[in-house]
C-alpha cells in the first residue's frame, strides 16, 4: 500500500499537481468518509477498501490500479477528471493510511 500511495504522490508532485491527502489510519472520520464515498461496486466483497483510493473533490475517480493503467495509457488527467494542461493547480484528494 505504502508503494502504491507514494507512485500516486510521486506522479501528482511531479507533475505540480495539488492535492490533499487524507490519512485514514489515524483519523476516524477520513476514515468514515472513504467508506461512505467509494461507490458499492467498488468495494472489495469483504472488508472495507483499501488505499490509496483518489477522488476529485467528493467525486470517486477508482484505486491505485485505475491510476495505474490510466497512467500506462497516458491518460492521468482524463482519469483525474482535470482538462489543465500539466503545470497547472487542480485540486486532487488521495485517501491514503500512512504506516
């Protein structure tokens, strides 16, 4: 997990891309809002979903592997819901446990 939230960091502060990262290890009411945020089809058959998890705004954008493939298809900012052109402040919100 820990890997996968520093790519996701790693790529937003390459590109000066801004974005808010919510700890859900330490703060139960991230914590909540993750849960209450991550649509029924997207949670995992048991348990709760996994960070990172990365929203624009309230609006659910998917999981590191969405990011992931989204980024491989050079398609990041579609996938992040931005029409800017890299350089530009957006604002992204990453669910994420920090160890």
């Amino acid at each position: 997990i820990k890997k996968q939230q520093q790519d996701v960091l790693g790529f937003l502060e390459a590109n000066k891309i801004e974005f808010e990262e919510k700890d859900i290890a330490a703060n139960e009411e991230n914590r909540k809002w993750m849960r209450e945020n991550v649509p029924e089809d997207s949670r995992p058959a048991s348990g709760n979903p996994l960070p990172p998890r990365l929203f624009n705004d309230s609006r659910y954008l998917g999981d590191y592997e969405a990011f992931f493939e989204a980024r491989e298809n050079n398609a990041v900012y579609a996938f992040l819901g931005l029409t800017a052109p890299p350089g530009s402040k957006v604002g992204v919100l990453i669910s994420h446990s920090k160890p």
